[in-house]
C-alpha cells in the first residue's frame, strides 16, 4: 500500500462542524449527527440535522432571492458559474480527499470526479448564454394569418434539488448549475454521507458571488419529504432509489419532476464483438466506484459461442483490481457507502451461490468492503440480476438468441442504459429500436456518461434527461406572447 502523506492525514483527522446555508448565512443547526468513514470507521464530521423551522427558513429565502437571480443578465450568471468552476480546480485536493473519506471512494475517482464536476459548471455557464425561445408561424390557418407568434423561456422560480452520495460533488453540480443558469432559486438537500463535500461545494458558489437566498443547503433525513410538498416549490430534481422517486411523484402533485434514478446495468456482447475491447471494458466498468453507480455494468449476456473466452477475460481483468485504503492512490476498488450496504450486498451474493450460481473470483465482505466479484450461472430471478446491485458485482449470462435479450431488457422494470458490442451496423440499429432503455451504447457498456448529454431513463428508472442543456429546459416555463394586428 503506497503511503500517506502526513499532510493529508493532517487534514483529515480533526471532525468538522458544517454548517447550513440559509438566505447567504452560515448557520450552525441545534441537532448534528456523526458522519464515518466507512474504512477506517472513525468520525469524519458532525453534519446538522436540519428542522423543519430552518427548511422554512430556507424556502423564504429562494422565494426572496427568485427575483434577484432571475434579472441577472445571461452573461454574468455565465460568469458566476466560469469563477465556481476555477474555484473547484483550485480546491480540488481537499474536496477530493474529504470525499473520499466520507463515502470511502477511491481518491483517483474522487479526482476525476472534481475534473468532469468542473466540465458540469463550465458547461452550463455557456448554456446560460443559450436559452432562446421559438417563432410560431400562424398563417397555416385562416384564424392566426397576418398574426405574429413565438415562445418565450422564463425561469420556474424555486427549485428543490435532492442528491446521493455516490457522486456527490458532480451531481449536485448537475442541480445547482444548470438551476443559476436559468435564473432560479434552489433549496439542496445534500446526501446524509457526504456533507463534507458539498459544503466544499456551497462554499465555492458563495464565493463565485452567487446571490444570497439563491443557493440554500440543507442536511440530514428529516427535511426532505417537506422540502417536495412544500407550495412554495415550483420544480424539483432528484437523483436516487426508485422507491424514493416514487414517493417524490406522488407528493409533487401537478408540478413538474426529473426523476434520475436506478438501473440494472445491462450489456450485450454478441457474437461478433471485439472480444478483446469488450472484456476489458465490462470489468473495470462493473467495479469502478464500487459498483455503486446506477449505469455500473451489472450483468452482461454474451453469445454462448464467445462466452468461455469472454468469462476468462472477465476474470483475469477483475483480479488485477487492488482493493483497499481509499486514500491510498494505488487503490481500484475502496468500500460501499457502510457496512449495511455491504452486508446486503454480500448477501445476495450468497442468495445467487445458493441457488446454483458460481463466484468465479471475489465474493467476500471485509468491513464496508466488498472484494470485486464475478458470478456465473445467475438466473433471471435473482437479486444480483433483476435489482439493482449498487455494489462491485458482475453477472455473466450465455444467450442463443439476441432478440430474446432485447426482450428481457425491454420487459425489466428497469430502463437506463444498455451496451452492445457488435460489428453490425444491421444488428446495432435493430438494438436502437428494439431496447426500451433511456440509452443505447454501440460498441460500449451501459457505463457512459458525458456530462452534456442527455442523460436519464424510463420505466423504473426515472422521468426527464439531465445534462446542462436538458435540465435547463426543465426548469424554464414556456410562455406564449401573440401579436395580434
């Protein structure tokens, strides 16, 4: 294990105290709760467990500053977010290092995930610049002829933002950004495992010059089905479990949503493919992060005819993978967010081997830890298929037939992103049609995002498309302006 510098362990060792930000106002909370790292299992912070009183606090606050950051020209809300994002590159380390200790990431993924946060901000400063409306042409009928019509892109007012910890700086970039760059207020609920982060954050958009009362964050379990009800809420974005988007749907009665929430991780491999690129590609991307993002490749069906040369390759990959101390720069695979969730993990790992399914390298639990795992023989009906692992587990599956994976994928509750490998054009374009996903990757696994692409699912796996030019449009409102001569 490579060494840590006594500087970083320095800055690491002492608990913070985060505070909330309310109305432009550093303010400390009456209830904390302890924030772990999940490796070493000391306390990492004391995070506020925000009241009701200080979410009411909150939403008088964006419903105060609305007016404020909506009359901001384009181009200095651009140059707001171009400082916010000077300001990461320069943080970077710190935010970096107080990630990884709060969510027990790899501090290489922490990095990269500074670098592609800073992309998030950079590019929706220059879509703040691009928010055009439409001309209507009327003259198609007898009533709008000799009129004049087009639309007009306004900002919704008061956003509410919920965010996890498994990317937590870039994607609450992915809410914060795009909702400055559009002129609107927002309330954040940050994720209860990482306050740390997204105070680094916060702290960063009050000295780029944000408005006070435009940016307002909040912590802890309690304030979140409020914040959603709340009327004074006129958008709100999330990005988490199903279960809790579900719920979210139900209280937003008839104001809008972007749901982002999970997947079950499926590529194909067929025939054809690039065996070489492919194997590689499955299983470093079913491990990064832990397995614990919700495009992770988490069950990848190959044509029996390549599937023994496949599987080998799996496995030979996934061994190379160092797990350990997540501060440690040589480490590929750190922790899941705690021991709870490992232990789930780990136990649908053994619900998979105890109904026939073999763990070809991995499967055991050390911690919060879970070695990178691969699974042969997995029926359809298991957890490590069918749910949504969010651990550092792939399934492989042989089919016969690809139009019955494009069945069984279109059929799943599940709708993010699907991979194909495959030499044919013929073969791709069918995948397009028949794959009901939010996604289709050629000749890549479900695994890819870049930050200004359309990005979300259907089915269980959520409603709306992030990415800056995406999320912008949610949260503007169309209006209508005739001329009527």
């Amino acid at each position: 294990m490579s060494a840590i510098s006594a500087e970083t362990s320095a800055a690491v060792a002492a608990p913070a105290e985060i505070p909330m930000l309310i109305g432009g106002e550093w303010r400390a909370a009456r209830d904390v709760y302890a924030v772990r790292d999940p490796y070493r299992t000391t306390i990492v912070a004391h995070a506020p467990s925000s009241s009701l009183a200080e979410l009411d606090a909150a939403l008088n606050a964006a419903v105060a500053a609305k007016s404020v950051i909506a009359a901001m020209p384009a181009y200095e809300r651009a140059t707001l977010l171009r400082r916010a994002g000077n300001l990461l590159v320069e943080r970077a380390d710190r935010i970096a290092e107080i990630m990884s200790r709060e969510t027990g990431k790899a501090i290489k993924d922490a990095k990269a995930e500074i670098v592609r946060s800073q992309d998030t901000l950079s590019l929706s400063a220059e879509e703040a610049v691009r928010i055009e409306g439409e001309h209507i042409p009327l003259d198609a009928s007898a009533m709008g002829a000799g009129k004049i019509c087009f639309m007009l892109r306004f900002p919704v007012g008061v956003i509410a933002g919920i965010t996890p910890f498994n990317a937590p700086v870039n994607l609450a970039c992915h809410k914060i950004a795009p909702a400055i760059a559009a002129g609107n207020a927002l309330v954040l609920k940050a994720p209860p495992q990482s306050p740390g982060v997204i105070h680094e954050l916060a702290k960063i958009f009050v000295d780029a010059g944000t408005p006070a009362g435009a940016l307002n964050v909040l912590y802890g379990d309690i304030v979140g089905p409020a914040l959603v009800r709340d009327p004074r809420v006129d958008f709100v974005t999330f990005t988490g479990s199903p279960r809790a988007g579900a719920q979210i749907k139900a209280a937003s009665g008839l104001r809008r949503v972007a749901l982002e929430l999970g997947g079950n991780g499926v590529t194909i491999v067929h025939a054809d493919a690039n065996i070489a690129d492919a194997a590689p590609v499955c299983a470093r991307n079913s491990m990064r992060l832990a397995g614990q993002s919700c495009i992770s490749v988490q069950t990848v069906y190959v044509h029996r005819s390549r599937y023994e040369e496949f599987v080998d390759l799996v496995v030979a990959e996934v061994r190379k993978l160092k797990l350990g101390d997540p501060l440690d720069p040589a480490t590929d695979v750190g922790t899941l967010i705690d021991e709870a969730a490992a232990r789930r993990v780990e136990s649908w790992i053994a619900e998979a081997t105890g109904g026939g399914a073999k763990v070809l390298t991995g499967g055991k639990r050390h911690g919060a830890q879970i070695e990178p795992t691969v699974i042969a023989g997995a029926k359809p009906e298991m957890k490590v298929v069918c749910d949504e692992v969010f651990g550092p587990v792939i399934s492989l599956c042989p089919y016969d037939d690809v139009e019955n994976v494009f069945r069984t994928v279109s059929e799943s509750r599940f709708g993010l992103q699907t991979g194909i490998f495959t030499a044919s054009t013929a073969l791709a374009i069918r995948a397009v049609r028949a794959l009901r996903t939010g996604g289709v990757i050629i000749n890549g696994s479900s695994t890819w995002r870049t930050d200004q692409l359309a990005y979300g699912g259907v089915k269980d796996s959520g409603i709306g498309r992030e990415g800056p030019r995406y999320a912008i449009r949610d949260m503007t409102e169309e209006r209508m302006v005739l001329f009527n001569y």
